[in-house]
C-alpha cells in the first residue's frame, strides 16, 4: 500500500501547495503541520525533507518550490 505523507509549516506557499497538491491526490494523504507538531521534524528529516512544503510518497521526497528549511522550524 502506498503512503503519502505532505509536510508544511503553515505558511502561505506550503497552505498553498497543500491546496495545489495534496487535497487533488486520488488517495489519502496525512497532512503534519510542523509547526504545530514538531516532534514529528526529527521524522521528516529522517523521511529526507529538507525544506518544506514537501510530499514524501512511498519514501520518495518531492521537494515543492522553497519555504523554509527544516532547521528554520527548530
């Protein structure tokens, strides 16, 4: 089974990638805000994301224009 994992800080380029991307996906996609869950950036870093917006799938990080690096949400 294929998983899909879109990782943001709530900013307006990840709020507008998530519309873009993330909600016109054909299956579910688990949506964490690290700015409100960031005890899961250890887990995005080990996932590979190195900014965000990102979109992980199936352990593939596709990296969508450039927010914010990771260390910028520490």
């Amino acid at each position: 089974m294929s998983r899909a994992v879109f990782y943001h800080a709530g900013c307006p380029v990840c709020v507008s990638a998530e519309q873009t991307i993330a909600d016109h996906l054909n299956e579910e996609v688990e949506k964490v805000h690290l700015g409100e869950q960031s005890k899961r950036i250890e887990e995005a870093e080990q996932s590979g994301v190195k900014s965000v917006p990102a979109l992980v799938i199936d352990g593939q990080v596709f990296h969508i224009n450039h927010g914010a690096a990771l260390s910028a949400l520490k």
